[in-house]
C-alpha cells in the first residue's frame, strides 16, 4: 500500500456535485492499493498514520499526533499512486490491485480506523470520479509505502 499523507486545516470530496464527505482538522489521506498487498499491511499503516507526530504542540514544534489533538480523518481510494512510470510517457496501473482485492482492504481501512477514532472518520467512494478540496497546514505532505516498512 501507499498512502499520500496531507496535514489539513479542512478538507472536503465531491461526488456528483454533492459534497460525501468533510472534516476540520486532521489528515487527508490518499490510498493506493496494490497486487501484492495483505491484511497487515493495512494494520501497520494505520498504526503508523494514527501515531505520526506531525501536529505542532504547545511550542510550535510537530510533537502531537492525530489522536492528540483529536483530528478527524478523510480517506480517499486513488489507485494511480500505484502508477509505474519507468517505461514511456503513459503510466502502467499493471501494480495496481484489481477490485476484487482493492475493495475489501480498502473497507478494512477504514474499519481500522473506525475502530480507534469512531466518528472523526470519513471517506470517499471507491472508484468513484471525486473532487478532492484541502488546505493544506504548513503544508506538511508525507508518503508512505508499505514496501519500506522494515
């Protein structure tokens, strides 16, 4: 998996000209999801997102994480960040997963987060033509590929 991580004042997504889904502040987080990838893989990363000290505390200094300050979350499926650029000028999407595995760990996503933050929760459609607003705060942008983990 990877993720494309935004520290946002706000962020919002789009379907169909009716806004699904906003939040305040927190994280904006694009998931890519690929072939090879497993249930652990989700379950590192969210631990990994949830625990990212990337917000300022009381000294201006990024020491807090999403859970400190209460942030609420917004994710969004993005299968492209699994493009594979070394060939030509067209990206390959041959890493991508296909829906039959992307779904089901897209759900479980998040479900995980569900779990740890409830309602502070939300989330785009999978496949969906979305239109993705943000302000980005600082801007702090982090990525995040499980293939690096170890």
């Amino acid at each position: 998996m990877k993720v494309v991580i935004q520290r946002v004042k706000n962020s919002s997504v789009e379907i169909d000209k009716t806004i699904k889904s906003e939040i305040r502040k927190g994280l904006l987080v694009l998931v890519g999801i690929s072939v090879d990838d497993k249930k652990n893989d989700v379950e590192w990363l969210v631990n990994k997102i949830l625990n990212l000290r990337i917000f300022d505390d009381e000294n201006g200094k990024m020491n807090n994480s999403l859970i400190d300050i209460k942030g609420e979350i917004l994710i969004i499926s993005q299968f492209t960040l699994m493009a594979f650029t070394k060939k030509g000028n067209r990206p390959s999407y041959i890493k991508s997963a296909s829906h039959q595995i992307a779904i089901p760990l897209y759900e479980y996503f998040i479900k995980m987060f569900k779990e740890k933050i409830n309602d502070s929760v939300k989330s785009g459609v999978f496949g969906a033509d979305m239109k993705v607003k943000l302000v980005n705060d600082g801007p702090v942008t982090i990525i995040i590929d499980t293939k690096n983990k170890e």
